[in-house]
C-alpha cells in the first residue's frame, strides 16, 4: 500500500472546495501552506536516571481570523505530516464554529501509557520550555487531545506561568476548574455532537429508540456520547477501544461497559460471558468489523484514516457522524457519497471542544465564569445554527455535506485573509 499522507488528503478536500468558491488565485494560496510549523527535541530526565529524547510538533496552519487554536497530542505515531493535517482541520474548524480563532496543532511522538506521571509532567513542561516563544493568549493556544487532559494543562499552564512571571490562564484551554478551566469543557466535545445527532433525527425525521449506533473509540468523546445518545434511548449497539470491541444488537449497557473498562482494562470483557443481571452476551469484534455493521449511525471515535479505500464498500451505516479528526479519507468519502450514506464531517462534529475551549478563554480574559448550563446554552446555540447552515449550503450547491461545510469555512477564512493581503 502507497505510504499515505494525511496532510495531501486535506489539501484535496480544499482543492475540491476551491473549485465551488470563487476565490481569488493570492487567497488560495495563502490557505494551502501552513504559516509555520516547528519541530523540536524535548528531553526528559527519565525514572531510570537517563535523559530520553523526544520529537515534538507543533504546526500553525492560518491566524488569519485570530490567534492559532488546537491540541496537543501524546501518540507514538505522531508525525510531522499528521500534526500539519490536523491544525488545517482546526482551522477550518474554528471558522466553521465561527470563533474567531485561527487553527494550530502540536504533537510529542510518545507512548505516554508507558511514562510514570512524574516524567509525563516532566515532558509537558519541556513541551511549554521548548515552546514558549511561539504561544500564548494572543498568538496560539493549546488544548489537551489524544492522550492529553485536563492534568497535562495545567503542568503547561503552571510552566508557562512560571516563565512569563505572571498569570496567564488564557494561555491555554482544557484546564482544570480550580486553575481556570470552564464548567462543560469535560464532555464538550460529545455534546456537540449530541446536538448534532439530536438536529439530524430532526431534520430526517427518526425514531430515537430505532436507532442502532456502534461507536469506535472509547476515549473521552466516545464514552460521553455514548452514555448522552443512551439517555435518548438510542440502542449503542457496538462499542471498541484499541485492543478490539464488543456488539450486541439488542443494545449494550454504556455504564456497564465503562466500568468493565475500568476493571478489566479493555472494552472486549464487556459481557462476553452471560451476565446474570443482563442475561445477554456480546458478541467479540474487531475494530475493522464494528466498521462495517449493519447500524443507522456509525461513529468513529479513534483515529485518523479508519474508513479509508480498502473498506469504504463494505460500510452499511446510514449516516456516519465523524468524532475523530479525520477518520474519512478523501476516497473514501466519494465511495460512501455514491453510496448516498450521509456523512457529518468532523470539523462540525467535533467542533464542540473548541468552541467550549473558546469559551474557557473568553472567561479567562474577563475573569468571569457562567455556569455549566450556560456553557451548554451558548454551546446548543452554535452547533444548530451552523447544522442549519450546513444543510442549506448542501441543497443550494447540490453538493456533499464534507464540500458544504468546506464552502462555509473556506468562506470565511477567505475573507479574513482578503481583508489583510488586499488595498
Ligand atoms: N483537540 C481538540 C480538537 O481536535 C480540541 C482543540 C481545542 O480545544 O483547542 O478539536
């Protein structure tokens, strides 16, 4: 198999995008390089008494609408390519939101699992050391992401305090409560696409409790949106993490499979066995099975790349819901057009936790904080108005949900762009 280049698979979202628009030759491309991209060594002096070195990322793709916004991601596959990819994503994911952010992602090519918690602190402060110069609240401001939380911020926040010799909780988002965090950032990320979801039974007219979801991933924004979809008498039929996953089309228990996940580690133990209070068993599947379920709603939670050329045929979903960054790729997501499955690109699906991530530091620089309910208030605000949005743009231009939202997004980013590079 050809070495696949996640970044060229954005570029070709953006070429098919550009050909919708009209826009000008100087615009597009300003928007099809990224502003700056920085590597460097973190080291870290490890348990054992030696220094280990790590490579880390951190890619500012456009600030043309504000400061850069994104993530920090602790993954052994962390590339190069794959961090430039993702802070094109924020960007257009910011603008679809309409925050007035411009996009960034950072990355640390490490198997955090395998670190103690001293040098994984040790390590999130080198990130902020090596990084210093080149963030904050006014130029780009980090978030947790894959294997990153709430704990991991507040190491960075704590470091880049300690070196500006000052507060500054706008630096960073994600944070916990008591050092500036906003209430409903936790779950954001799932609750905007449990808005979402809920729009889409709406708007195609669907009974909730007809409705069989297999979600891949059991990170943060898995299980949430497995324990809200739950609550609305959606049937989660099947469930993964990365060591494989669990079906049972009568429905799984999401609170039963968490704490399995808790006791046992992997989601595969989740009453395979006959369960005494649930009478049922699940059945073992792989991740590439749970793809490929006969379900109304298919919801990859994990990485990028999942549905890609080699299974895209054999998906039987109705509507694909993308939780990841990227988990589609763009030959994939022709193939499933074809096959009329209604796909919700990730830079809406997910745009919960940067918008909630947008809240934490507008609250930050006012120095005042809302409460939970008004968190999820201004947050139900934005996802169903830009659904609505989405939905319009897709029947005026007769195109794709993953073309429409790139019309809306591209739109605005253009305009910022044009408003600074023209007389
Ligand atoms: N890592 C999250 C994402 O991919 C959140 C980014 C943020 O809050 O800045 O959207």
């Amino acid at each position: 198999m050809p070495k696949f280049s996640f970044y060229e698979n954005s570029q070709k979202v953006l070429d098919q995008a550009f050909k919708q628009l009209n826009i000008s030759e100087d615009v597009v491309n300003v928007l099809t390089a990224p502003e700056r991209v920085i590597e460097f060594s973190i080291p870290v002096r490890m348990d054992n008494g030696k220094i280990q070195v790590f490579t880390a990322y951190r890619s500012q793709y456009n600030s043309a609408r504000g400061p850069t916004k994104g993530g920090i991601r602790y993954h052994p596959s962390v590339t190069l390519d794959e961090v430039k990819a993702l802070s094109f994503l924020m960007t257009f994911k910011c603008a679809v939101a309409n925050l007035p952010l411009g996009g960034g992602k950072g990355g640390v090519i490490v198997d955090s699992k395998k670190l103690s918690k001293g040098e994984k602190e040790r390590l999130s402060r080198g990130y902020v050391r090596g990084i210093f110069d080149f963030v904050g609240p006014t130029k780009d401001i980090p978030a947790p992401d894959m294997y990153t939380d709430s704990q991991t911020m507040a190491w960075m926040s704590d470091e880049y305090n300690t070196i500006a010799r000052g507060q500054h909780p706008g630096f960073i988002t994600g944070k916990p409560l008591s050092i500036g965090g906003s209430e409903g950032r936790d779950d954001s990320t799932a609750k905007g696409a449990y808005y979402i979801i809920m729009d889409m039974l709406r708007e195609f007219k669907l009974d909730a409790t007809k409705q069989k979801v297999a979600i891949q991933g059991f990170g943060n924004a898995g299980i949430n949106l497995a324990k809200m979809l739950m609550k609305e008498g959606m049937l989660i039929v099947a469930l993964s993490d990365s060591k494989g996953g669990v079906c049972d089309m009568k429905g799984i228990d999401v609170e039963h499979a968490i704490k399995t996940k808790q006791e046992k580690g992997r989601i595969a133990e989740v009453h395979v066995e006959p369960d005494k209070k649930y009478g049922k068993s699940c059945k073992h599947i792989t991740n590439e099975q749970l793809l490929e379920l006969e379900v109304d709603f298919l919801v990859p939670a994990a990485l990028e790349n999942q549905i890609n050329e080699s299974n895209a045929k054999k998906i039987k979903a109705k509507y694909i819901v993308e939780l990841a960054n990227g988990p589609v790729t763009y030959d994939a997501d022709q193939i499933l057009e074809k096959k009329g499955i209604q796909l919700i690109p990730d830079v809406l699906a997910n745009a919960g936790g940067v918008t909630v991530s947008y809240f934490e530091w507008v609250q930050n620089r006012y120095g005042q904080y809302w409460t939970r309910e008004e968190v999820y208030s201004k947050l139900k605000e934005i996802m169903n108005k830009e659904f609505k949005n989405l939905l319009k743009v897709a029947k005026k231009h007769k195109v794709s949900f993953r073309t429409a939202i790139y019309m809306i997004a591209i739109e605005r980013v253009a305009e910022a762009v044009r408003a600074k590079i023209t007389g």
